[in-house]
C-alpha cells in the first residue's frame, strides 16, 4: 500500500512544484480535447437536430448506425486514423501522424456519435406543442432551429459534457495517433499508462488527480451556467 | 368574395396513410367568428393547424387574403397565431415568453407596457406575474400567459384549439373574454374549436360541424353513428339500449353516419294530438342555448344518452313552454337523412 500513498504525496508535490513534464501532458490534453469537442458540437449539434426534428426515409437505420457508433472502441478508431493518416494511408500527405490534430481526428470520430445521439433525443423528446407555439409566434426556421435547442440546453450540456468526458478519458486513440511523443504528444491519459507500466505511480497518480480535478471544473462551470439560465 | 380572409379548396391531409381532413371548399370572412364544432378526432386540431401555417396540407391549397400561403411565408407568418389546448410556455420568464413574439419581429417599441397591457388583457395583475417563471403557473394561469403571448401580437387571425377544456371557470371566462377583445378591437378573425356549444353559439357568425374529417353541415345537425341493421320493410334501424328504435333509410354501408338536421325534427310535447305520422324518439332537453346570428334557439335533446339538436324559433319555446328537463318527442322523415 506504501506505493500509492507515497503516490498520492509525489503527486501533490509535483502539481505544486510546476513540474514541467505533468504540465505538458495537461496542457496537450486540454488542447486536443478542446480541439475535438468544438468540432463535435459544431458539426453534432445540427446533425442531432436533423435526425430528432424531421422525419425522412431511412432515419431509423441513421438512428441505429449513429447508435451503433456509441459503441466504437477507441483503439479501432485509433487503427483506423493511423490508417488513413500513415505515409502509405489516402490523408499520408498530410502529415498528421504523430501530431495532436491527428489525435483530434480520431477523438471527433469517438465523440460526434455521443452528440449526435444525445442531441437527437434531447430534440425528439421535446414536447411538440413547442414547435407549434414557436412557429405561431412567427418564428422562421433559423429561429425554429435556435429557439429549440435553447429549450433544451440542458440535455445539450449534458450531451456535451458526456462527449468532453469521453474525449478526455480515451487513451486508444491518443496512443496509437499521437505515439505518446514526450513534450508533442503524450496527454494525461497516455502519461499515466507509460508511467505506470514504468512503476512511477507518483506520476501516473498526478496525472489521474489533474484529470480529476479538470473534470470537476468543467462540471462546476456547466452547473453555474445552468443554475443562470 | 373581397373580404376573405381564407379560402380553401380541395383540402386533403393524411398522417401516413391515415386520412385527417378532407375539404373540398371553404370560405372564412374576415373579422368573422367562427366555431368548430365536432367529436375528438373530427379533424378540428388538423383544420387549425392548417389554417395557422403550421402544417403543408397533403394537397389542395389555402388561400389566404387571395393568395397562396404556406407555412413561414412572409404573408402569414407575422399575421395568424394559433393556441392550442395544452400551452406551451419556454422555459424562461412569463415576460421573455410574452417578449419572444415582438423580439423576432425585431420590434422593440414600448414592450414593458406592451407586455404589461397584454398581461392585463387575459386578467393577470402584471407586476406580479411579469417576474414569474413558466414553472411557477398553475394550468389556468399558464394558459393566460400563453394567450398574451398571442394577444400582445395584434394578431388578423387567432385560431383557439379549445382553449377553455383543460382551465378553471374563472379563467375560462377571461380567456372568452379576451378573445372577444380582440376581435372587437382590432378586428381579428376568430376561428374557435371547442365542445362549449353554449359559447360557440353564443359568439359564433358560424359554427363548422366536423365529423370523420370532413365538414358534416353547420354545427345544428345530429350525426348518429351505426351499425345498422334491416329491417322487413325495408327500412333499417339502430336499437338504442333503452328499446328505442331510430329508423333510417338504407344506410349505404352498415357504418356509416346518418346526419339528421335540425330543420327537419319535428318536436311535440308528449300526448299531443297532432303530431306527425313518421318515426319519433323520446327524449329530454338537455339544454337551450340562445344562437347569436339566427336569434333562434337550439335545443339538445338526450334520446337515451344520446344528443339531438333541434331548433325552435322563440316564439315556439314560449308557446310549448319548454325548459331543460322537460320530456319531448322528435319527429323526422327517415328519407330526409344524410349519410357521411
């Protein structure tokens, strides 16, 4: 038990102290996952409007493949991206490999399904007299679209925060994307695996203590945000 | 025909396959009342919603002030509201709900006292609810809220999806109140559906009787529902649970609906002497409600359980002394029968 303790002390010290390698690893995570959660929404958030607003042909066998790509292991995605952005893969000249946009890639990939999905039912549970009320107060489409989603901004945020958790948690994607490059690519979640398969746990304890407290963080924002509007 | 302000033709509406609403025509006047009257799942919701631009029909066109409109177009959009049965308030002030109609026409012109007037106008002491969140209404007041939100819009048409069925006396009757208003000041047209018949008759220029969808006269017919069955002379019947029989002329399917109207119910007190030598029910009158444009009365008369409406002048309620409770007989020819 000694390990973990003395874990959790080196831990405290090292976040204290600035180390500058935990420091780096933070900081890749939070641009990656930054990076990969504002695509997500920009591109999840319409597209889960249009599959839980209208009803079109085959929406039921979108409905299953996005449901379907909740399910995506992380290291499948990871193979698939490296594929594609590898010197011999279609995206080779690029040059992503090994970066953090590359890693971004494969994490929208992992995290556009989850707001797809969740926005899709935020939207299809919505009560329908609120598009009556909305277009008979002479609302247009845009104002439709927008005054719909600020009525359930609260299952938004939570399909956004499902998302940002994921992201933030995977280590599939990172590893085999980003190779775990000191200082470039490594992030909290790879750090902590190489850490421990090195026996340092006083490292791989910080960074699982960082990642903690950023997920508070953004939880503590996200409930502010709430609690004003 | 200059003062239209809805003509429809050849109106179809289908969810999937089901069919909702079948009109052929339908002219609507401007600044005119007009009630919808007719069972649950008549039609009467389609009909609004189609009339309000919510919904495209399935076919057919909706011609509004002469022109073709359909829903979000420029035409309409700023001019019809709709409110339906159950209100829908956002999630966000009683003031920002009554707000949300003038922000998105971008005006911006004395809204406090705007809102603070529209709030009055449904019977809601403004300064108290203006603060107040959506959660933080009862039913009756919500459906307020929801009528202001329309009200403060000056609409040229208010379409009211039964707007009294689900609130409080006290309540109903400002909401009645407010629509009249409306019409009153500013010329809106009212297009009202509701089961209060007493209040559609009362205010109504017309009252629409829907049924299966499809327009089944003006709301003083009695539609009864089969099956029916043969009888030897050639006639059929339906046998009420009491023993009554009401005789038809071959129906054109076993069930289809007879529509009788209310011209040709002939009503006598029990015992008379005179009374005619065709098929009559027994019954009770329900109700007699004053009709506004016709100055007639329309009397509801239960046979078993059943409502038939016939109508008398007066002169004839004074003279036979009828009243609500009181036991008549109904007369009718089986050949003067509809079927739908």
């Amino acid at each position: 038990m000694n390990h973990i303790s003395e874990g959790f002390l080196t831990a405290v010290q090292l976040l204290i102290r600035g180390d500058a390698e935990t420091y780096s690893a933070v900081s890749a995570t939070i641009r990656v996952s930054g990076y990969s959660i504002s695509v997500s929404l920009i591109l999840g958030i319409p597209l889960g409007f249009l599959l839980g607003y209208y009803h079109f042909r085959g929406k039921r066998q979108v409905r299953l493949l996005v449901d379907t790509m909740l399910a995506l292991p992380t290291v499948f995605i990871g193979l698939l991206v490296y594929a594609f952005l590898s010197r011999r893969g279609p995206l080779g000249e690029w040059g992503l490999l090994f970066t953090l946009p590359g890693i971004a890639i494969g994490q929208t990939i992992l995290a556009l399904p989850i707001v797809i999905a969740l926005s899709a039912s935020a939207v299809e549970t919505m009560d329908q007299h609120l598009r009556i009320t909305l277009i008979s107060l002479g609302a247009n489409q845009r104002q439709l679209f927008f005054s719909t989603l600020w009525e359930v901004r609260h299952s938004i945020l939570a399909a956004a925060l499902t998302a940002y958790g994921r992201v933030m948690t995977e280590v599939g994607i990172s590893m085999m994307v980003g190779g775990n490059i000191k200082w470039h690519t490594r992030t909290i979640t790879t750090a902590i695996a190489l850490e421990t398969n090195k026996g340092l746990f006083s490292m791989g304890i910080a960074l699982g203590l960082v990642l903690i407290l950023i997920a508070f963080i953004v939880n503590l924002s996200v409930s502010f945000l709430r609690k004003r509007s | 025909m200059d003062n239209l302000i809805y003509h429809i033709r050849h109106l179809k509406h289908f969810y999937n396959t089901h069919p909702a609403l079948e009109i052929d025509q339908l002219s609507i006047s401007q600044a005119s009342v007009v009630g919808l009257i007719g069972p649950n799942g008549s039609g009467k919701s389609t009909l609004l919603k189609l009339l309000g631009f919510i919904d495209r029909p399935t076919s057919g066109e909706i011609l509004f002030k002469g022109k073709s409109a359909e829903p979000f177009s420029d035409a309409v959009r700023f001019r019809v509201t709709l409110l339906t049965q159950t209100p829908y308030l956002m999630k966000r002030s009683v003031f920002k709900n009554i707000a949300y109609g003038l922000q998105i026409r971008g005006d911006s012109n004395h809204h406090q006292e705007r809102i603070y007037e529209a709030l009055e106008m449904v019977g809601l002491p403004a300064e108290a609810f203006a603060k107040r969140q959506w959660y933080e209404l009862s039913g009756g007041e919500a459906q307020r809220v929801a009528l202001a939100a329309r009200m403060v819009l000056k609409p040229e048409v208010l379409l009211l999806d039964e707007p009294t069925a689900s609130v409080d006396t006290a309540s109903a009757q400002r909401i009645r109140d407010a629509s009249l208003q409306a019409r009153r000041e500013w010329g809106t047209t009212l297009i009202v559906a509701s089961h209060d018949w007493q209040w559609l008759y009362e205010i109504c220029d017309e009252v629409l009787h829907l049924f299966r969808g499809r327009l089944a006269g003006s709301g003083n017919e009695s539609i009864i529902l089969g099956p029916w069955h043969p009888r030897d002379d050639g006639l059929w019947e339906k046998i009420l649970n009491d023993g009554q029989r009401i005789v038809v002329s071959k129906p054109p399917e076993r069930d289809a609906a007879a529509v009788i109207a209310s011209d040709h119910i002939i009503v006598r007190l029990p015992g008379d002497e005179d009374a005619p030598r065709i098929p009559s029910l027994d019954g009770i009158i329900s109700r007699l409600i004053l009709e506004k444009c016709s100055r007639q009365i329309i009397a509801a008369i239960l046979v078993e359980n059943f409502p038939i409406t016939a109508k008398f002048t007066q002169t004839q309620v004074r003279n036979m002394g009828l009243y609500p409770g009181q036991r008549v007989k109904m007369y009718y020819d089986p050949k003067s029968i509809q079927w739908i």
